[in-house]
DNA sequence: ACCTTCTTTCTTTTT
DNA sequence: GAAAGAAGGT
C-alpha cells in the first residue's frame, strides 16, 4: 500500500516521530509544533504502514474536545471510520472498561456517575450526619481533599492519617463517602479511574483482556497527567505494548489540580528503549513573540530544554500598554480590536486573555459599548445549568431506579410538599432495608406512613415517574423529555423565576428538547427508545456540552489564560500583567508554584501568530478596593528590543514607574478641580457623589452616583458639574 | 416553602 | 462590591 501520503507533510522530527521503531517513543512538543498532527499521523501509519487494525490502538486524552478532533482527523486521513476503537479521555475509556466489566468492579450494569455538584451534596450530608460543624469543616474543602486522595490513588484506608486531627476528621468523611457510594452504586470521577485501575490490578482476566487486545496506546498532553492516570497506564498496556506519550513540560499549567510533569521525566525509566523526539519547529508564531516566550521561559529551572524556532517572518513588534485603570484597559483592547476590523481583520482572529475571570466584567463593558461583537468562554456549561440537571435528574430516575442523587432532585423541583422531614424519613427506611430511595418512598406510601402535603406529593412523583416509564416504551427520547418538562411542572416553575432569569431558564429547557432530538437524529444504528435514551445518559455524565455563552459569527474571543491552551489567533491582547493578579498572589508563595504561572504565561504568549499586545494597569479595582500593583516580573523577563511600550494619554510624559498612582489623582484635582467624594450637581441628575474620574484635558471623565438616576460616567468638558 | 438579611469569600477547571 | 451561601423569620 502506498503509504507516502502520511508522511509528506511533515518535517523531518515530524516525521521521525510517527516512524520510530524503538518500542517506545516520547515526544517533547513544542507550542504550535504539530503535536496533535504527530499523534494523528502516527496512528495512521501504525494502521497503513504497519498493518495494525484500528481496535488494537488506543488513543488517550484530556477532554472530549481533543479525542473527538483526533478521532475525526484520523478518520479523514485514513477515509475510513474508525470503528470499535479506544480513543477518548481518560475518563471516557475507564467507564467504558467499568460498564464491560462491572461485575469485577463491584458494580451494577447501569452504576450512576456522580458529578461534582452531587458529590458536594453527598459530603455536606455526611458532614452534617457526623455532627461536623460547617464552618470548621467546609465541604467543598473536604470534597477537595477526598478528590485528592482518589488522585493519588487512595483509599481511605490506605490513608496515613500521621496523628492529624485535620487528615484523621477528613478521612472520616471518606469513609462513610466510601460506604454509601457503594450501597447505591455511585461512581464520581476519580472513582473511574481508582476502580478499573483496580479492577486491572485484582482481575487478571481483565487486565489480560486489555493487554492482549492493545498493541499500542498514545497519550496526549502528557504533561497533565495525574497520579493514578499513570498507574492506569501502566497497568493496560502490556510489557509488549508500544507507547507513546506526547506532551510539553513548558505547558503544564494544572498542577494545582494534581497533574505531575514529573511523569514526563519517569517516562523514560519506566519505559525503557524508548525513543525522545523533540518537536522545536513552530508553525505559528513570528520570531519575535517565539523570542519572547523562549526568554521568560528560561527563567524556570527544572526544564527538559527545548527552545522554538521558526522559519516564519521576524514580525512586529510586542506593543505594551500601562493603562491607568482597568476601564482605560478595556477601552484599550476595543481600540486595538477596532483598529484590528478596519483594517482588514476579522474579530474571530482575536483573543483577550486574562488570569482570572473577574477581569472580563470590564472588558465585556468596553467592548458592550462600543458594540464589539465577543464571545465569552466561562461561566456554566449547558448540562451543569440548574435547570437543565433538573431536568435530566427525571430522566436519570427512570432509567435507573436506584440513582439516589436524582430522585433527591427531582422530588424537589419543583417543589411538591416533600421537604427535609420527608426526605430524612425516606433516607432513614432506605438504609433500614437496604433499598433505594424511590422504593423505600413506594413501602411508606404503601405502609401510609407518610400522610398530609408530604404524601400526597409523594404519590403523585411516583406516579408520574411510573407513567414516564411506560410513555418510553413507544414514544422517543424528546417526545418523553418535552413530557417530562412540560408536565413534571418543571416548565412552570422555572418559568415564574423572576426576571430574565425565568426566561433564560425555560428557553434553556426547550433547548434541551431539541438537543435530545438532535441526539436521536445522530444515531445510526437499530436501537429501542430506551436504549437510545440510556446511551444519551451515558455521553452526557461525561460531557456537559459547551462553555460559551453568546454566540456570534464574527466575534473577538475573552477567556482565562488557561482555557486558550490549544488554542491559536492571530491577534492576542495580554491583560492584567500585573504583580499579585499574574503571577498571582496566592502563587507566589514557592518556587514551583511561580513556575507555574511563568508556564501559564508562555503558554499564553504562544497564542498568538502575528501580533501581540500586552497591558497591565496602575491601578485596578479589585473586591471592592483600589489596588495599585507594579508591573509583572513576566514583563522584566521579556528582552526590551521586542517590545514597543506605549503610554495612556492621561501621562505622556510621566516616566515608566517613576509616578505613583495617588500622585496622578492629584494632577487630575488639581487640573479639573474635582475630587473624589465631592458632592456635585448636574442639570438632568440632580445630586450625586464623585466616584472615580480619568483621562485629562477634554477627554477627561467623573463617575457619579446620582441620588436619583444611578451612578454614571459624565464627559467634565460637557458635563456642566456644579461643585456643592 | 419561601423570603429577607447577614456573612463570607473572591485563581486557574476537566471529567 | 457582588454573589453565593447560611441562618433566621414568617
């Protein structure tokens, strides 16, 4: 077969990659070297060139975003599907394992993904149960430290709990979190991975299932691997298998989240014979934003070493802006994206990146007013929207009677008379027989034990739930989901939310009908309606849908630095570089944290393909309270001869640094005559407090908070203020 | 069950 | 300063 088409294309590292005959194989790729290029091309080479069939490969990721692009890419290379394959995230391919092999896992066929919001819920409980006061205990922190373990690969008796007050009373809650997630056989996310990395160790059958049937397994972003990730991964695949793992030790940014690069450098001890090919050619930046990132970057210490090159133009210049404020920042970034549109760019080429999501509240105004189409990426996703899990909590509970978690929600909402002193009733008969939840509530009924507002709600849910279970049988999935919306009383409930809110809401959950019908539409093959709406359940326990909120078809993106990852514009605006925003001030404290951030910030620079801006602010409004942090280290760390710093109109002449904040405010005073806390009158608003105020000159601007009319921001040249 | 008032927190986020 | 969560009252 001729296989050349693989290989044209790629350069020569490229292309060493993909045709390796070591056993083994770790590619250090570089931002923007073609990484997923690689691992698409390799794949495709294992099953042309050397014959391999498609099933014998697994393919391994983060996020569903990249294992359905590397799929679809692979499939396009090969033109052909690819059909009974592995590829998919870490989490995807464990529950895959988990529904195959339940019964080793301890499992039913039909076990309940819990996510983090029921987990929340499932610990608060406990901690109440053990009399653990909240304040002390916080359940979110608890949540985090069970999580942590689970990471880590432990169970709460592998424990060491040292003595520690603090580890002893948490991994009490473990404990019983343990127990009753497996009394209603509920697996969260960590426990995906924890149990079939168990299940490989304890069943031989299992593990010899998956040894024998993978020839070759591929990780991506490596470097984001956790603990029992690689565990996992060293249990599937065989002493015969061929690895490949491909990642970036520049671009680990989620070790907070307990990804260790450290397995990038284990790699090789643990996988001996194997080949490390560095991928250093970047095909998309120009030689100055390349330069800039490999300058910051030498700053951190424990590096492999790699340093990009590209063939591509030198470029222009880095412009760096020092904004006075964050608002003269937001008006920055829409003059440049403006400046961008007039000539000849489209918004979707560009980015604004920043560290933390409170920072786009003051972009998004600047760009609002100055009707700057952008997309904002943040904020809940489609199925983790209170409405929509409502909804599905229905749909959970009757296709899986004992999912505990979704009948405590949809009991609830909308509310229906059964409130806490019900639901302890019911929780106390469950555990008293051994039963579910929804079983334990049809004896009581039964029992007519339950009486007043409570039972006759009660009666009422089961019934419905009774009759969805029957309507399933010959109707499809949406024509059930509208039933279920429309006629649990959810519809109405939501929709007598005050505001906007009730709106959104129920437009949400007409949404959700078109999204089931969608979901039937893509189903190829024979199935009944209730194993249709079975597998609709299953994708979406491990994909909640898209984190965009508005879309429009030419719009400048805004997101955090971290979820550009992967990502690539042509333009790129930098925002917040300033000390204790970014690096942040909670990550300043050790040296590896701030190494991190050093890596979040390169990552951030090699967004961009041809021009990049960068801006920080003197001054900054930040919870409630002016904060005036000088510029960030990352700046310092970028050779001067590619930046070209530009300065707000408001201190043309004022050196860089030189002038503080307050000193500025006094020029303003002294100049317009005004200052803050003064109290004034206009014409129209009446009377009102100076707030803030910017810019000089004609240009020059006062906030103020009318008694009457609300806070506002008024030109002073036409503004007409009467000082009182 | 719902509404109001007080208190707390404020990094990044996938599954 | 705003939002979310808890506590307390009706």
């Amino acid at each position: 077969m001729d296989v050349s088409h693989i290989l044209d294309n790629l350069n020569d590292d490229q292309r060493n990659a993909v045709t390796s005959e070591k056993q083994h194989l770790l590619v250090l790729a570089g931002a923007g070297s073609g990484k997923t290029r690689v691992l698409v091309h390799k794949i495709a080479w294992e099953v042309e060139a050397l014959g391999r069939n498609p099933s014998s490969i697994m393919a391994v990721t983060f996020t569903n975003k990249a294992a359905n692009e590397m799929r679809s890419r692979i499939e396009e290379l090969l033109q052909s599907p690819m059909l009974d394959s592995w590829v998919g995230t870490f989490h995807g391919l464990s529950h895959k394992l988990l529904k195959r092999f339940h019964k080793e896992a301890g499992l039913s066929s039909g076990f309940t993904i819990l996510d983090s919001d029921d987990q929340l819920r499932i610990v608060k409980r406990i901690s109440k149960d053990l009399s653990l006061d909240e304040a002390t205990w916080p359940a979110r922190q608890s949540q985090w430290q069970i999580n942590t373990w689970k990471d880590d690969g432990l169970r709460s008796k592998d424990v060491d709990e040292k003595g520690d007050f603090y580890t002893e009373t948490v991994n009490k809650i473990y404990k019983e979190y343990e127990e009753l997630c497996i009394r209603d056989d509920l697996v969260d996310f960590g426990e995906l991975l924890l149990k079939s990395y168990e299940v490989l160790i304890n069943s031989p059958s299992v593990k010899d299932f998956f040894q024998t049937r993978f020839q070759s397994i591929l990780i991506d972003e490596f470097q984001d691997t956790n603990t029992i990730q690689y565990k996992w991964l060293r249990e599937i695949a065989s002493k015969k298998a061929n690895v490949t793992a491909v990642g970036d030790d520049d671009q680990s940014i989620y070790g907070w989240r307990g990804a260790k690069v450290e397995h990038v450098n284990s790699f090789t001890d643990d996988y001996k014979n194997t080949e490390i090919v560095r991928l250093e050619q970047n095909y998309r930046s120009t030689n100055v934003i390349l330069n800039a990132a490999n300058a910051l970057i030498d700053n951190n210490q424990d590096r492999l070493g790699k340093n990009l090159w590209t063939e591509k133009l030198e470029g222009e210049q880095i412009i760096l802006y020092q904004a006075y404020n964050e608002q003269d920042e937001a008006r920055f970034v829409a003059d440049v994206l403006k400046d961008w549109m007039n000539k000849g760019g489209a918004y979707e080429e560009t980015a604004v990146l920043y560290r933390s999501n409170a920072q786009s509240r003051a972009l998004e105004e600047a760009l609002l007013r100055v009707s700057i189409p952008y997309r904002i990426y943040g904020g809940l996703r489609f199925y983790e929207r209170l409405e929509i899990k409502n909804a599905i909590a229905y749909l959970k509970i009757i296709f899986n009677n004992k999912d505990n978690p979704s009948f405590e929600r949809s009991i609830s909402n909308p509310t229906r008379g059964v409130g806490e002193k019900t639901l302890g009733k019911i929780r106390q008969a469950a555990k008293k027989f051994n039963i579910s939840y929804i079983k334990a509530s049809a004896k009581l009924i039964d029992e007519g034990s339950i009486g007043g507002r409570g039972g006759a709600g009660l009666k009422d849910y089961l019934e419905f739930i009774i009759g969805c279970k029957q309507f399933i049988e010959d109707n499809t999935l949406s024509e059930l989901m509208e039933l279920i919306i429309k006629e649990s009383g959810l519809y109405a409930y939501h929709a007598k939310e005050a505001g906007e809110k009730g709106k959104t809401r129920t437009e949400n959950l007409e949404e959700l009908i078109t999204a089931t019908k969608n979901f039937e539409q893509s189903i190829k093959d024979e199935k009944t309606n209730v194993e249709i709406a079975e597998s609709y359940l299953d994708v979406i326990s491990l994909d909640s849908g898209d984190r965009q909120a508005s879309e429009h078809d030419d719009a400048a993106q805004l997101m955090t630095m971290h979820s550009a990852k992967g990502l690539e514009f042509k333009l790129v605006l930098l925002t917040g570089l300033e000390e204790s925003l970014f690096p942040h001030g909670r990550s300043m404290e050790s040296a590896s944290q701030l190494e991190e951030e050093r890596r979040l910030c390169y990552v951030a620079i090699t967004r961009a393909m041809e021009k990049l801006y960068i801006t920080h602010a003197e001054s900054r409004r930040l919870h409630g309270t002016d904060t005036f942090n000088p510029p960030s280290r990352f700046l310092r760390e970028i050779p001067k001869e590619l930046i070209d710093e530009i300065r707000p109109r408001a201190q043309t002449n004022i050196p860089y640094n030189r002038k503080g904040f307050n000193e500025t405010k006094m020029e303003f005073e002294e100049e317009i005559g005004i200052a803050l806390g003064q109290k004034v009158k206009h014409k129209k608003f009446g009377e009102g407090i100076v707030l803030n105020y910017e810019g000089s000159g004609d240009s020059a601007r006062v906030q103020v908070n009318f008694d009457e009319s609300g806070t506002k921001w008024l030109v002073m040249a036409y503004a007409n203020l009467e000082k009182l």
